[in-house]
C-alpha cells in the first residue's frame, strides 16, 4: 500500500480484496485509520458521511 499512499505506515499491510486490506502485527492501527481515511477523502474515493472501519 505504501506504493499508492507514499506513507511508511503501510509498509506491513496489503490489500487482499474489494474493501480489504491486512496488516502486519507491527501496523499502529489508530495511525492507519487516520491517515487512510485523509488519503481517501483526499481523493475524493469516500464521501464525507462514510465510515472507515478499521478491525
């Protein structure tokens, strides 16, 4: 995922399916929330009233 977001922070996660992404065990997963939801909504890929789960 970092070759699409430019953030080291997903250096351990890869996206397994529509919707899917996993990660490694080492992954902070309040920081990739954050900045996962800012990338998205930055590229306008989610609409301001959706919710990223993170689980």
């Amino acid at each position: 995922m970092r070759h699409f977001t430019g953030l080291s922070s997903f250096d351990e996660t890869l996206p397994t399916g529509d919707g899917v992404l996993e990660a490694g065990l080492r992954v902070d997963t309040a920081a990739i929330h954050a900045q996962f939801e800012q990338w998205l909504r930055g590229r306008k890929m989610i609409s301001a009233d959706a919710v990223l789960r993170i689980s």
